[in-house]
C-alpha cells in the first residue's frame, strides 16, 4: 500500500493512518503551499479524529501535486486509503463515494470556520476526486478595517443584511418593527447590532419555548434521547442491515464474523471450499440486499426534527469502518447476523443473538444475566406467529459518543422493535428509569416480543428491561 511522507505531518501533530515511505517518485515539495493547506485540513478539528478522512486527502492532494492524477481514482482510493483488495469492483462497493461526500463537507466547515483566514483554498469537484487549488478573493472592506465606514453606510449595511429576516418576523414581534424603524433612522452600528442581536436571540427563545409547548411529556421525554444519538459535533451513521449476508450464512450454516466479514476472507475460504452453487454464494456477498423494514425505519429516522442533515449519513453495512464507530454515533440496524458490526458491542449486552446451525436446537435471543423466574433463549422455534427484537442504547467504542442497535430475530422482529422505539408512549417509562440527575440518559438494554403475522410484527411489548450496563457476578 502507497504512502506518503511521515515528517511533515508530524511536525503538525498529524499521523496518518497509511503506512510507509514517501511513496514512488519525486518527494513532495515539504514548503509547497498546497501540500501545507492539505496538512492543515488533516490536522484540523473540521475532520475530527477520522484518520480515513485525512488520509484520503492526504492521498490526492499528493498525487496531485506529483503529476500522478492518473492514480487518483475511485479504484485506486479504495485500495491505497480504504484497504480494498487489488482489483475489487468500485460498483458493488461504494465506500470512496461515500466517504467523498464526507470529505466534501468537512472541508466546507473547515473553511467555514477555523480556516476562513486561508487565502488558498481546495476543492474536491463532485464526479471526480482530483482536487483543484484556487486563492480565495477576500472581501475588501474587511481588510481596510470597517471601522472607518461612513455611518450611513454601515447602517445600510447593516440593514440588508438584516432586512428579510426582520420582515419575516415583524408580523409577529412588534419588537421587530422599533428595529426596523432605528434602522432607517441611521443608528450607530454598534448600537445597531446589539439590538438586532437582542431582538434575534429574544426570537429564538420564543420559537425554543413554543417548540418545547408543543411536545408532549412523552414526546419530550424520547427527544432527549434523540438529541444524544444526532449531534452536531458528531456524525451519526445509520447502519443498516446486510440481507444477502444472511442468506449466504443460512446456506453454509455457520455464522461470518467480523474480522472475517470486513476483510472480506469468508469470499475466499468459499472459494476453497467450493461448495455447490458457489459463485451464486459469492454474488451474496458481493450485492447490496436489506430488508423494507430496514429501508423505512432508515427513513423515518431521517425525518426526526432532532436530525442534523449534514451530520447525518445511511453507511451500508459492509462499507462501514470501526474508525467510523469512533469518531461518530450511530444506530445498527439488525441482529450480529445480519450486521456484524454488533458484534463489537457484546460485552455490553444482556441479550444477544445466538444463532445455531443444528436444526433441533433453538436460534434467538440470550439472556445472558438471566434473573429469577426469566427464560435463559427467547426463540421463535416452534412458536412462528411470535418474534422477538431488541433495543440497547450503549456509549461507543470510546466511551464519547453513543450507539443504539435495534435488532429482530427477524425483519418481524426488527420491524417491532423499531415501532416501539418510534412510539413515545412506549418509550417515555423506559426513558424516565433510565435519565440520570444530569438529566442525560444510561445505557439500557430493552427484549421486546410481538405477534408475527404474515411476516409483520402486531402489538409490539416490552418483556424485559435493562438500565445499565451488564455487572457479571
């Protein structure tokens, strides 16, 4: 795997993920102003503490200013920054599209925020991944200082900028209109914009308290769940589930673990194996298939009031990466058999799936800390018109962020416990026990059962509840 230079990103507090030298070729120039801005962005809060990100740009700035665009491609990428294996299909895997809209955005808020001083700017234009570099034209006014503005100017100023939103709401604020007016009147800016700021920030107070008025004890209680999984400090991935991976496990009758499953060698050792219809099995775990109940409980998460869209992403399954689960919340959609990213979070599990090739013997959900009078496996096997599905609300791999898996025995099984996540009055209780006096929320852990009719879960309910993390004796 290519890589680049260690020292200059370095010397900025900046390590890549990629190892290795310098890379092929001439040695990037450490001064050049580009390769200075793309250490920057690397470094900077804007990509967190991605080492994906960074190395992906990283790896095209450099090939660009080597001359080496010919090497900046999807395929490429994917195999140098992302880890794919030597000739893997970009359409069967979409991780570099992904992860390019991710970097669009975070080089966007760079340059919107900690890095709106810079003169030389990047962009990634869509449709490709080759970076162009262009100076940014800076406002004059601001750098003649706006202090000697005539009086009447910076009102005017002033003024427009204001103007929309002041009508938008004038209607509505009286306050509004005696702003309006000392605005004609040529205020001093300076007392000009602390009234607009008053009269704003009074504004949003209003429309804070209204919106709070307007939800329901229940409905408040589950929106402080929301707002601790969509942040906007952090990007929240919605993960969910990989059917053809499923199907592929029930054929072979043994389940595909993590480490198997991202690095892609459970493709391999069927190869090995060769058993019949292999290359039918193969075309499984190279396809994208997920369920409906998948597909809709993703979009109605999506819609939640409490969603920030440019903080949002649907990652699937098998593009998903543990840097990924680091750096960001996310909500796993389905059991470790058909998302085995779950897997990660077994220790902090009551119940967890445990599937079992043996026909005689029953797959389904462990109680792991069984309590007196409660089943060790609540499973479907003999009992088809019920199903089961769980619900666990965890911190992250660091401890900084959250995860919440919402996972059935089946799409039945899933589809109820997501319609219990969804429904506040069901909700509320839970939420209650588990709010902490800071008024943020502990892990806990709920079993929920349904009937199962026709594939379709009826009459969702909680049968067992968790609040805290697993204590082993």
């Amino acid at each position: 795997m290519q890589s680049l230079e260690p020292s200059p990103k370095a010397a900025l507090g900046f390590v890549s993920g990629l190892s290795g030298g310098a890379g092929e070729g001439l040695p990037v120039d450490a001064e050049d102003p580009r390769w200075q801005l793309a250490l920057r962005i690397a470094a900077s809060g804007s990509l967190g503490r991605s080492e994906l990100l960074s190395d992906f740009l990283i790896y095209i700035v450099d090939r660009r200013i080597r001359c080496r665009t010919d090497e900046i491609t999807e395929q490429r990428i994917g195999v140098s920054v992302f880890g794919r294996a030597i000739g893997y299909d970009p359409t069967d895997d979409n991780i570099v599209r992904s992860y390019a809209r991710k970097l669009r955005q975070r080089i966007e808020r760079y340059f919107a925020t900690e890095g709106r001083d810079e003169t030389l700017r990047i962009e990634i234009p869509r449709g490709g991944y080759t970076p162009i570099f262009y100076e940014h034209a800076t406002d004059q006014r601001e750098l003649d200082s706006p202090d000697v503005l005539p009086r009447d100017t910076a009102s005017q100023e002033v003024g427009k900028e204001f103007a929309v939103a002041l009508n938008s709401i004038e209607s509505s604020f009286p306050a509004a209109l005696t702003l309006w007016t000392a605005i004609r009147r040529n205020i001093r800016p300076g007392v000009l914009l602390a009234l607009v700021l008053g009269a704003l920030l009074g504004t949003g107070a209003k429309l804070l308290v209204n919106e709070k008025l307007l939800l329901s004890p229940e409905e408040a209680a589950l929106h402080s769940l929301w707002k601790q999984l969509f942040s906007k400090d952090r990007d929240t991935l919605i993960v969910p589930s990989d059917g053809g991976l499923v199907v592929m496990q029930r054929i072979i009758e043994r389940p595909v673990p993590l480490t198997s499953y991202v690095s892609g060698t459970y493709k391999t050792a069927l190869k090995i194996e060769n058993p019949p219809n292999v290359s039918e099995l193969l075309k499984l775990g190279h396809r994208r298939f997920t369920s409906v109940v998948d597909l809709d409980f993703s979009t109605r998460l999506a819609q939640l009031r409490e969603v920030v869209p440019e903080r949002m992403m649907i990652r699937y399954a098998r593009d998903l990466r543990i840097d990924d689960l680091r750096t960001g919340n996310a909500i796993l959609i389905g059991s470790d058999e058909s998302n085995p990213w779950v897997e990660l979070f077994r220790p902090q599990l009551h119940f967890c799936f445990q599937f079992d090739p043996d026909p005689d013997k029953p797959s389904g959900f462990a109680n792991l800390y069984p309590r007196s009078g409660e089943a060790t496996i609540y499973t479907t096997k003999g009992r088809e018109d019920r199903t089961y599905g769980i619900i666990a609300f965890l911190p992250d791999l660091t401890g900084m962020g959250h995860v919440l898996i919402v996972a059935g025995l089946n799409t039945a099984g899933t589809q109820a416990a997501a319609a219990f996540l969804l429904d506040p009055k069901s909700m509320a209780p839970i939420l209650q026990r588990a709010r902490t006096g800071h008024g943020d929320l502990q892990p806990f852990e709920l079993h929920v059962g349904a009937g199962n009719v026709a594939t379709n879960a009826s009459t969702p309910h909680i049968i067992l509840e968790r609040i805290g993390l697993p204590q082993p004796h």
